[in-house]
C-alpha cells in the first residue's frame, strides 16, 4: 500500500519541473497557441466538444433529411432539389443519396460525435482535473490527438462534395459492395476517402487513448490510489483500453479493403460478376472483412457507452447528495464490460453462415455482458434510493440515461440470443434496440456531462429553463420514436429500406412511419436551441462564483473558476478520500482533499 | 410539413411556389417559437435571480420531481396503447415450422424481459418523484452491501442462463441438418433480383463456375455443361415454389454483393455470400391460398426481401415465394424446361416439335 502511494508522488515532484516549464511558455502565449494548437487539456477538450457539436448538427440533419424520405416517401419538397440537385430530383431524395445519407448519418454520429466528441472531450477536460495533474502525460501528442480529428473531419466533410457523393454501403462499409465502384457511386472515389478519413481518425484515437491511459496510470496525485479515482476516470481508462485494442484492427481491416480496391487484392472477393463483367478475384472471403470490423465495431459500442455511464455514475451520485452505490461492484463490472467487449463480436453476424456452434459461443458470452450491465443498474437505482435529489438538467440527463440504457439493453437480451436474431437480424428492431442503447443513451450521457462541467469549462452557466425543455422533449421524442420501431422490426422490415409502399409484408406501418418523423424534426430543432443555449452561453451566460456550484467532491472544483494552463495556481492538492462521501456523518459532502476527521465514523 | 399529396404530383409551376412557400412559413414559426422560448428562457433567469435563486430552483425541482411521475405514468400507458395499436401488425403467426420455435423463444424473452422492464423503470422514476430534494430528508450514507450485490448480480446470472439455455436448444434444431427428404433450392442474389435453380429429377445441382455467367449465351449462373447434373437443373428468376409441410433447404450464393434471403413470415434469413454458398432449412406450414384466407388479404403473397444492404436497388430486391400442395407444385413444374436445353436448343431432343411441352411432361410422369 504504502509503495501504491509513493509512486504517484514521485511523478508529480517531476511534473512540478514541467510545470515551470508551462510558465514560461504561459507568459509568452499568443492567440494561436492558446485556442488552436494549444496543448492544454482543457482547450483541446473544447476543441474536440465544439467540432462534435457541429459533426451531431450535420449528422442530424441527415437524420431529418432520411426520416422525411421515410415518411412522405411519395411527396416532392422541392426545397430539397434547390439544395441537392440531382440528388433529390423533382424534390424526392434518390436512392443513391438516401443511401449515402444513412451511412454518413452512421459514420459521423458513431465515431465523430459518440467517439471523438464524446470520449474526446471529457477524456482531454477531466482526466487531469479529476486526478489531480497538470496536464496530460504527452501534451504535444494529445494537440495531435485533436488535429489528426481535424484532418479526418476534413476529409470526410471533402467527401459530401464529389460528383460520385460520399461512402454509400452502410457505416459498416462490408465488401464487395464497399470494394466495387461498379456497384455502387457512393464505393467510387467516395469510399476511399472514408477509408482515409478513417484512418487519421484510427490514428487520432490512438493518440489520445495511449495519453489518457498513461495519464491515468501516472499522473494521479498524491493519495489518489486507483481505488479513489471518480467512476469517471474508471470509465475513460477503459474506454481508452477499448480504443487502443480494438482500432487498429479497424485500421488493418480498412487497409486491406483499400489493396482489394485500388490494387487488385482479393482479400475479400471471389467469385463475382458485377454489372456483366467477371471480375478475375477468386480465393477471398467477404466474411473477414465482417470479423475484423466488428472486432472494433462491438467493443465501438462500449467506447461509447462506458464513459456515458461514468458521467451517469458521478452526477447520479453527486446530485442525490448520496454516495455511488457498489463502488467496487461499479469498477468490477467497468472491467468485465471491457474484457467482454472483445469476445462478443460475431453476434453481429449470427445469419452469414457462421458455423452454429461458433454462433452458440458468442451467444453465451453476449447474454453474460448482460450480468455486469444489470448490476450497474441496480447500484444506480440503489444511489438514488434515499437520497435528496436536485433535478438538474445533468441530473435529469444522468436519469434518462438509466432509463433509455434499461430500455435498450433488455432489447439487447433479445438480439443476442441467435434463435431470435435469425428474424430480428437486420430489420428495424436492430435500428431501435442500437438507436436507444447507444445512440440516444450516449447522447444523454454526454448533454449531461455538458450540463454538469459546462461551469467548469466556460466559467458560465448553461441557461436551465432551455435545459429543462431540452430534456423533456429529448426523452418524450427518443420514446416516441424508438420505440415503436420495434413492432416495425418484429414485421420483419427491413433496415434500410426507403420506400415500403410496394412490400404486401411491410406497407402496414406508413402512418406511424409518418408520425416518427414528425418527431424527429421537433426533437432535431430542439437539439439546434441546444446548440445556441451552449454558445450563448458561453459568452453571454450567467457567470460562476463560486468556486464548487454542485457541492461536488471531486479535484476539479478545487480550481480557480477559469483555471489557467496548469489547473491550479498553487501546489496540487493532495488526496485523503474517496469521492464519494456525500452525506456522510451529517455532512453534506466532504470533498476529496479533506483529510479524515478523528471520529469519523468508516464503512 | 404536413403537404398536400394529391396536388404535387408532377413539377409544375404553381404547387411547387406554394409549396415553396410553405416550407419558408414552416420554418419561420420554428424560428419564431424559438426565439420566445428563448426570451421566456432568459427572463425565468433574471427572475430567478432576483426572487432568489435558492426558492427558484427547488420550486423547478418540485415540477421535474412531478414530470418524471408523470412520464412514468403516461409512459407505461402508452406502451400498453402502442402494443395494442400495432400487436396486429407484425406478420401473425410464423409459417414455417421452425419459426414457431422462434416466435416462442421470442414470446419467453419478452415475458422475462418485460418483468425487469417494469420493476426497474418503476423504481428509476417512483424513486426520482419520493427522494426528490426535501428540507426534512437527511440522505442516507449507504455506499454498499455486500449480501445485496451478490443478489442482483446471481439473479439476472440465473435468468440469463435460462434464456441460452432455451435459446441454443431451439438454434441447434433450426440450425441443425436438414432432413434427408428436404427438397432442395439454389437461390442466387445479384442487383436487384434473385434467381432460383431446382435439381430437376436427379436431386442434384450441377455444378457450376463464374466465369461461365453469361445472360446472353443462356446461362445465367455460370453452369457446367459438361456435368450431366445439369441437364436437367430448372432455372428460373423472381418466384419460388415451396410445398407445404415438406422441408426446403436452401441452397445460397450470390453474384456481386453479399445480400440477404429474408423471409419475415417464415421468420427465417441467411446472407448470400458471394464466393461462400450457405445454406437454411426450413417447412412450410401454410400454403398461400390458406394465408389469403387466414389474412383475409386477397393480394396477400409471401415475400422474399433482401435484408442486407446491396446497393441503390435494395428497396425493391423483391422475390415471391408460393407454397403449393405437392400436386400443384407438380403441375407447376411438369412444363418448366431444363436451363440446358435452353441454353443448348440442339441438344434438346424435342425441341422441333411443336408439341415438346406435352411430351416433356408425359416423360416426367
């Protein structure tokens, strides 16, 4: 134990040495290496927040522009043509652009916005704050972290404008149809900037994972065992463990598909005549493209719900003015979450002829990541269990992300189990299920991170009125809108289908598809008062003054109200406790730097 | 944006500036309602501040305590009506065999699932409304319980095994071999459409290679004339024919890009791989004219959809499937000529006569 505290004081006696360093540079800051290629964590964290914030708006808005397609698909809106051109023609969206809308909508929402925007933002904002150090263990890597994102984005912002249009087979991008230009525009020029884009996207994950665990590991400050790091920090070290394992994977699937397209490779093709022309490929397998992206794309799924359960977790805590239930219960089931993550991957891929008994393997190990997930559910509902709760707009975030996480996750129970995948496979069900329990879910954890550190970061406050209507009509539009498609998917209907109208099996739902719609238009313009709440107030907000709004226990409300490089003015302060006792002995809260008291009574 | 349908029905001048129009209207009472959201938004801060801010904010946490009630309440009510509203769309009963043992795992998963839905939203939501902030509640310090962990993580561990249990004992009986006497189909995907191949009397599908597609020259799969499986392989694009209650493995491939052989109301799927064949079994239990009668829908066909994004043609990858008796599927192949002697007319031996499709058929009896 006492080795366990030694190690964390020797590294910040030598952080103190860089911390001089960062003085000097402090004095001699000019506008471009404080807000743009800065290496403080909490301007990259920004950084990586306000690029989300945009990529959400332009993947939403792709939303909107396929829901009215799904739900009018026989009316013209001509104010689509003065946009879109011939991609919309005569006001209809066209095929070719409903496809590549849904897989940009795909692609930009799960890697950009739940990804980057999510994981990169209160990675970079709190990993340093909540630990007690500087900054991160490689600033320079970690402003390359966000720039690498940059390039990405624009690259993939570069793709919408081609003649061909941008990457058109699915966020999942399987070949052939993704390797075969011949097949499809959007695999012409398009697809190979995605795989680009992609790739500095691999390698911005990788920069800023390897920073935030060697942080994690390193950098805590003095008495900030492992054991007493907010669940926060437990959740973006794993997220971290996920990303640095799993995305080079993606990187070397990608690369492979790049050879098979531009290089004559046959990888993944065989046997194929496309458009009446016998391609010369034999001898590669389709499937093992499938194996190896979703050996990222499942551990993907946890990258972006385990941070939003982090967030949950503090602010659950923080605002019933209770302790976390289960601390440890918390941390252990983080973990096997994380180790489970990478062996459930082929229960995406239950009908492509995977050998049965393989299929039962991922079957059990799926259904057993529900065990963790469940006892994480009761430990929430046991923190709010007898607590004094103050409904915040972060609270009511960290509440609907219980909610929408039970929700998705029984659907889960479901889709896991083989015999009822093989007719839920594909269909609207899957489109629901993900929809709430990662999409929305992760959405809700990271409002409710932006609600709750917003004072932290901009030294302002959200206005909450706007906060509270963006709550309720989030949680009112997600329900309507998800959860109902899943009678669409118990019909069978396929995902991805753009029209019904002509299907005897899959007509049958044009009002409700209809209504979904309407819905998704008011909770999108809801997000765009969001958007301006978030910069309005960020210059024009009502101003912090004290030093600990929340009455939160952790480090970063130990810093200056607009902390500088280097978070706090003095020494770090060092650590006596865990961070979570609230309500303790009578006490409201007693943060982390507190020592303990002479009777205070232990557990 | 609630358009009129009937009225728009080409580009022409007038609808389409109104439309226009109306789009603009659309968005600008958007436009205008938020910004009167957003004037009462800021005035609610500035009173708050001065009514006090402390008095404000518990008096916005008794209506959130309140709302989240509410949406409880309101919420389970409208699970409920969604059910009711839509239970009577989703397909009825399976028509195959093997889909009964799906609908019923799916019927054990929504009943164990359901429970745990129920009591866990409750509490979520019943215990945001009790343990919302009050002056007189002192907050309980309770950071754990050892006895009570190990309650909820045994229970959802003894559900669960439940669950694979039943799950895998179903998905090795669908998934198993197919009976001996399984009639057997090839189904091959390309954009956008299926093709079918029976084994014609021999039972066996000839082999076949795709270098050798060639539409023009009548061989659309790429068969291998030379084995004399082949000579009497029936191809045919769009419809497949399936005798109730006799099991029909299929046999499934593709051309171009994976697709997928989906059957919602067999409730049965497998992708078609391009370069690796894969393969379902299934039975029928209803033939289309009973599900006509069953639906009451006189339009009513069975479909046969691609579920696995295939390009812009996805939407409308559709196949028909018609379950026969065995004497009607009989009657329906008797006139159906081998794709050999289509392909190869002067290896066909009737192929002058005028009368061929007669004579075909009294060699098949």
């Amino acid at each position: 134990m006492s080795e366990e505290m030694n190690t964390p004081q020797e590294v910040v006696t030598t952080h103190e040495v860089h911390h001089d360093e960062h003085h000097v540079h402090h004095h001699k800051e000019t506008f471009i290496t404080k807000y743009i290629f800065s290496q403080d964590h909490k301007t990259i964290g920004k950084q990586f927040l306000i690029t989300g914030i945009i990529w959400a708006i332009i993947g939403g808005l792709f939303s909107v522009l396929f829901r009215l397609q799904l739900g009018y698909p026989d009316q013209h809106f001509p104010i689509l043509e003065t946009f879109f051109g011939h991609w919309a023609k005569g006001g209809q969206i066209q095929p070719e652009f409903y496809y590549a809308l849904i897989t940009m909508h795909g692609t930009v929402l799960v890697f950009f916005v739940l990804t980057a925007g999510l994981s990169g933002t209160f990675a970079n904002l709190l990993i340093p704050l909540q630990i007690g150090a500087r900054d991160m263990a490689a600033p320079l890597l970690n402003m390359l972290s966000y720039w690498f994102f940059f390039m990405a984005s624009v690259v993939m912002v570069s793709s919408l404008f081609i003649s061909t249009g941008p990457a058109a087979g699915g966020w999942t991008v399987y070949p052939p149809l993704s390797a075969l230009g011949q097949a499809s525009e959007g695999s012409k020029l398009g697809m190979d900037l995605w795989i680009v884009s992609m790739a500095l996207f691999v390698v911005s994950s990788l920069l800023g994972g390897l920073n935030y665990i060697s942080t994690i590991l390193n950098m805590r400050t003095k008495g900030m065992s492992m054991t007493r790091l907010p669940l926060t920090i437990w959740a973006l070290f794993f997220t971290a463990i996920l990303g640095v394992l799993s995305f080079p994977v993606l990187l070397s699937g990608l690369i492979l598909l790049l050879f098979d397209r531009n290089l004559g490779t046959s990888f993944y093709l065989s046997d194929i005549v496309v458009n009446g022309q016998v391609l010369p490929n034999e001898g590669g397998s389709a499937i093992l493209f499938q194996h190896l992206f979703w050996f990222l794309g499942h551990p993907e799924v946890y990258i972006i719900i385990l941070p939003a359960m982090g967030i949950a977790s503090e602010i659950l805590s923080v605002n019933s003015r209770k302790p976390i239930f289960g601390y440890m219960a918390m941390v252990g089931s983080l973990f096997a979450i994380t180790v489970l993550a990478f062996l459930v991957w082929a229960h995406h891929m239950f009908v492509t002829g995977l050998n049965p008994f393989l299929g039962s393997i991922f079957v059990l190990l799926t259904l057993l990541i529900a065990v963790p997930s469940a006892i994480k559910v009761f430990n929430w509902l046991t923190t709010l269990w007898r607590g004094n709760i103050r409904f915040f707009p972060s609270t009511l975030f960290a509440i609907g992300f219980v909610s929408l996480f039970i929700s998705g996750g029984l659907t889960g129970i479901f889709l896991g189990n083989s015999t009822i995948d093989i007719h839920l496979h594909d269909t609207m069900f899957i489109v629901a299920h993900f929809h709430i329990v990662m999409g929305v879910a992760g959405m809700f954890g990271m409002f409710a991170g932006i609600y709750h550190w917003f004072p932290k970061m901009f030294g302002r406050y959200l206005n909450s009125t706007l906060g509270y209507i963006h709550f309720w009509v989030t949680m009112i539009g997600a329900y309507l809108i998800f959860w109902p498609m899943h009678y669409e998917g118990l019909a069978g209907m396929p995902r991805r289908y753009l029209d019904k109208s002509s299907w005897v099996s899959f007509s049958q739902f044009a009002d409700l598809d209809r209504m979904i719609t309407i819905v998704s238009i008011l909770v999108f313009a809801v997000q765009l008062m969001f958007v301006f709440n978030f910069f309005y107030s960020i210059f024009k907000g009502r101003k912090v003054t004290s030093q600990n709004p929340w009455g939160s226990n952790t480090l970063e409300w130990t810093t200056p109200i607009r902390p500088g490089h280097g978070n706090w003015e003095g020494e770090i302060p060092e650590v006596h406790r865990w961070a979570y006792d609230y309500g303790k002995d009578g006490r409201e809260f007693i943060p982390q730097v507190e020592p303990i008291g002479a009777n205070e009574s232990t557990h | 944006m609630c358009l009129d349908g009937p009225a728009l029905s080409g580009i022409r001048g007038r609808p389409y500036n109104s439309l226009f129009m109306q789009t603009i209207f659309i968005i600008a009472i958007l436009g205008l309602g938020f910004l009167i959201t957003f004037q009462i938004a800021k005035a609610s801060e500035y009173v708050a501040v001065l009514r006090g801010e402390e008095k404000a904010r518990k008096q916005s946490n008794k209506v959130n305590a309140f709302m989240l009630l509410a949406f409880l309440v309101v919420g389970l009510i409208g699970v409920y009506y969604c059910n009711e509203r839509l239970k009577g769309k989703i397909l009825g009963p399976s028509a195959s065999v093997q889909g009964v043992l799906i609908d019923r795992m799916l019927y054990i998963t929504i009943a164990l699932t359901g429970i745990v839905f129920l009591i866990t939203q409750i509490c979520l939501f019943w215990f945001s409304y009790k343990y919302q902030e009050s002056d007189k509640r002192k907050p309980y310090y309770y950071p754990h319980n050892n006895k009570l962990e190990m309650i909820w993580t045994v229970i959802p561990a003894i559900a669960l095994t439940v669950l694979v249990g039943f799950g895998l004992f179903y998905w090795f009986k669908i998934t198993g071999d197919a009976p001996k006497d399984a009639m057997i189909v090839e189904v091959t995907g390309k954009q956008f459409g299926w093709e079918f191949r029976y084994p014609g009397k021999d039972g066996i599908l000839g082999k076949k290679y795709f270098k050798y597609i060639d539409p023009a020259k009548n061989n659309p799969l790429g068969q291998i004339w030379d084995d004399p499986a082949n000579h009497d392989d029936v191809w045919m694009e769009q419809e497949m024919h399936l005798v109730v209650n006799r099991p029909v493995k299929l046999i499934i491939g593709s051309k171009d890009v994976i697709h997928d052989v989906g059957l919602a109301h067999f409730r049965m799927k497998m992708d078609a791989v391009p370069g690796t064949p894969t393969t379902m079994w299934f039975t029928p239990r209803f033939t289309t004219k009973q599900m006509i009668k069953k639906t009451g829908n006189p339009k009513f066909v069975y479909e046969l959809s691609c579920d696995q994004m295939c390009g812009k043609g996805h939407t409308g990858m559709r196949g028909v499937v018609v379950v026969q008796t065995q004497d009607e599927f009989d009657a329906w192949m008797m006139d159906k000529k081998p794709q050999y002697y289509v392909a190869n007319p002067d290896k066909d031996p009737y192929a002058p006569k005028p009368d061929s499709v007669k004579t075909v058929a009294a060699i098949i009896k």
